[in-house]
C-alpha cells in the first residue's frame, strides 16, 4: 500500500493529482471558516454586540488554530518527505510527538485562559458593552481549545500522508453539528452568545473524536504514545516547519485585535463591521489555503524523492488555478458587497462601514492568493527564511503599520485601507523571492 502510495505521488497525473488532494482540503478549510461564520450569523440575531464579541473572540480562536497549524505543518512537511523517501518509522514519530505536544498546548491555553477571562476579553478589544457577550462565548471557546487545536494538527499530518479525505470528514461533521447546534443552544435553551459557544465547542469535541478514529484506518499511519519521543531535532523541525504556518495565525490575531481596537473608537457598530468582512475574507482565504494544501503533499513527496520537475510544474499550475478561481470570487464579492455584509447584520452603521472594506479587500484579492502559493511551496522544499519571511509580512510587517499609520490619518477609510495596502506590498515581496526559487527548481530539475 505504502509503494502504491508513493507510486500515486511521485508518477501519477499531476493536475488531477493536485485536484484531488486539494478538494476535501478546501472542504475542511472552507468548513473551519464556517465555524465562526455561524456563530457571526445567528447571533447577528441577537444584537451589534454580540456580532461584535464574535469578532472579538476571533483572535483568540486563531491562536488555538495556530497552535494547531504549528504542530501539524511542523510534523506534517517532514511526514510527507520521510514518507517520499520511504522512512515510515521516522514519520510515524513525528506524527505521534506532534499530537500529543499539541493537546498538551491545547490544555495550557484551557487553563491560562479561565484564569484570566475577563481581562484577556478588554485585552482583545472588547468594549464594555460587548464584554458580557464575550466572556460567555469565549468561555466554551477555551474549554474546547486542546480539541480544536489538536483536530487541526491531525487534519493537517493526515493530508501530508496523502489521505485528506479523512481529515475532511471530521472537520464537515462537526461543522454540520455546530449549525444545528448554534439555533438550538442560542435561541432553544436561551443561553445567547454562550449557547454559540458551547455549540462550537461541542461540535469540536465531535470531530476531534472523527480524526482520531481516521488514524486507525486504511494505509494511515497509526497514532501511539509509545512512539511519542520530543527530540531536540523533532523540536528544531516542528520549529523550522510550523513556525510559518504559526506565525500567520498569530499575526492574523495580533492584526485583528489592533483591528478591534481601531475600530472601537467607532462604536460598536464598526467592530462588528470590520467582524463581518475579516469572517468574509476569511472563507475566501480559506479557499486558497484549502486549494494550496492540496499542493503541499505532492510538493513534499516529490521533493524528497529529487522530481524537481514535477514540483515546478505542480507550483504553476496551483498558481494559475488559485489566480483564476479569485478573480471569479473577487468579482462576486465586489458585486454583491451589501447583500453578504447585510446577511450576517442588518443594521446601518455595520454597512456603512463594512460594504467599502469588504471592496476594497475584494480590488486585492488575487495579490493573496499568490502569496499564499509561494509560501506554501517554500515550506515544502525546506525553505524555512523565506517561507517565514512571507507568513509574517502580510500582517506582521505591512498590516499593522499600515493601520497604525492610515487610521490616525483617514479615520474609518484607514482602517478599511489597511489591509488592501498591506495585500499590495506583500505580492511586491513575494513576487521576486518566488522567481528565484522557481530558477533554482528548473536548475535542479535539469541537473
């Protein structure tokens, strides 16, 4: 099974190869962006604040999903290369030490948190209006941080084995659960912003129990604590191959509670706006990622085993796809701006300020798709400068300057700038560092 599957990876079809690996990926992206998506939508019902609080909350879920994304990109990159040069002992430590280390990172994050509650929620921006609504949603949030964390690491190792259609699965069921969950919870038993929570939190718990259960199917590689060895040279891989996929999320937190905090000068209504259009952005955003991590297995495989050729040729052809498939979803956010942003909350403030941002954000969209591609393939070939380089520029460098500068100057149109300027001069960065790399593929291939 294990020769059909590096046969499959390193000789089989490539764009179909890429199509298939990158479907049920985008699927399980599409779906963690629809978590939060719920929750924004059905407590839209209940008030601006509690739309607000969701926002607010946000940046804490991303450094749950960041720790996720470190452990599971950080022992998944090395899975998919051991795996191409067919040591499968080696990547059967790495996914073990990978997951324990995350629930146990999981678990901290449970427990700081509580301790700290009500300062962590001011601390993310939360004015006082929306604080009740916050520490109710985020207290669930917590207590579900070691599941959600650790169903991203096992989502992720089971796709860098090549199988992510098992990782899909527990992501969709969970997120169907949470739907159904949501109106029940909120509405059904009264419990408001804490009744999203708890739904999301339960919904977690049940797909986390799902991809523990992958791990013992078909060709996957099995999941045992006896296998568990944190090696410094584990620590150093985790560290070079996470920390770009860690350093994303965090930054996307870091930017979206400085984003709070601009915003709230504004009133409530303008969190909750600028709440609305990062939850829009971020399905899209998904989108890429999902298409993009479809990409990475066979990047890695394929690396491993010296076909630079194909790794190239795989690298352009994600490119083009991912560039033509945001044109289409830039175009439909830029036409229908008002309706989506109106979707999730009806009121006059939160349109006033959300329907620009959310065209300004669509004019650049394709800008992070590029971005997002390249990343991924320095990530893959071992790169880990300028793969690091790129998962901190879009927030880390450009975004947060750029709304410390325009916002004081241009007040709301600042902040509806800011990301749109910093999408710009990421694509600027990444656009010759990307070139370089795709010269030294072809130099290698021909050798």
């Amino acid at each position: 099974m294990a020769k059909d599957r590096f046969s499959q990876m390193t000789e089989g079809p490539l764009k179909g190869l890429i199509l298939r690996m990158a479907g049920p990926s985008i699927v399980s992206m599409l779906v963690t962006a629809i978590y939060n998506m719920a929750d924004t939508y059905f407590v839209g019902f209940i008030g601006t604040s509690a739309t607000g609080a969701v926002g607010i909350v946000f940046s804490l879920m991303a450094v749950i999903m960041a720790t996720g994304l470190f452990f599971g990109h950080g022992t998944g990159n090395a899975i998919s290369r051991a795996l191409g040069e067919r040591r499968e002992e080696e990547a059967s430590h790495l996914l073990s030490t990978g997951f324990y280390c995350c629930f146990a990172a999981g678990l901290l994050i449970t427990i700081v948190g509580l301790l700290f509650l009500e300062p962590l929620a001011r601390l993310l921006g939360a004015t006082e209006t929306i604080l009740p609504h916050a520490c109710g949603y985020m207290r669930y949030i917590l207590l579900g941080a070691p599941f959600m964390a650790a169903s991203l690491t096992l989502n992720n190792q089971l796709r860098f084995q090549g199988n992510p259609k098992s990782g899909m699965f527990g992501i969709l069921s969970g997120a169907l659960i949470n739907i159904v969950l949501d109106p029940l919870f909120i509405f059904g038993l009264n419990m408001g912003t804490a009744g999203a929570g708890l739904a999301t939190m339960l919904s977690q718990m049940f797909s986390f129990g799902l991809l523990l259960y992958g791990c013992t199917r078909g060709e996957n590689l099995r999941l045992r604590f006896r296998a568990f060895a944190l090696t410094r040279a584990t620590a150093l891989e985790m560290m070079r191959a996470g920390f770009p996929a860690m350093a994303r999320q965090l930054l996307s937190a870091a930017a979206t509670i400085a984003l709070n905090w601009a915003a709230r000068d504004y009133g409530d209504g303008a969190i909750a706006a600028m709440a609305v259009v990062s939850r829009l952005m971020s399905f899209a955003n998904s989108a890429v990622l999902g298409f993009g991590q479809g990409f990475q297995p066979v990047c890695g495989f394929n690396y491993g085993a010296g076909r630079y050729d194909r790794v190239l040729a795989g690298y352009r052809f994600s490119q083009k796809t991912a560039l033509c498939a945001l044109l289409i979803l830039a175009g439909a956010g830029l036409l229908f701006a008002e309706p989506l942003v109106a979707l999730f909350r009806d009121d006059a403030m939160v349109l006033s300020v959300g329907v620009p941002a959310l065209r300004f954000q669509c004019l650049t969209m394709p800008c992070m798709g590029y971005v997002v591609i390249a990343n991924m393939l320095f990530q893959n070939i071992g790169e880990a400068l300028p793969a690091s380089f790129l998962s901190i520029a879009r927030q880390g460098l450009f975004f947060l300057p750029a709304l410390g500068l325009l916002a004081p100057i241009l007040g709301v149109l600042g902040i509806q700038l800011a990301q749109p300027v910093a999408d710009i001069l990421t694509f600027a960065a990444a656009l010759p560092m990307s070139l370089g790399a795709c010269k030294k593929l072809a130099e290698k291939g021909r050798a």
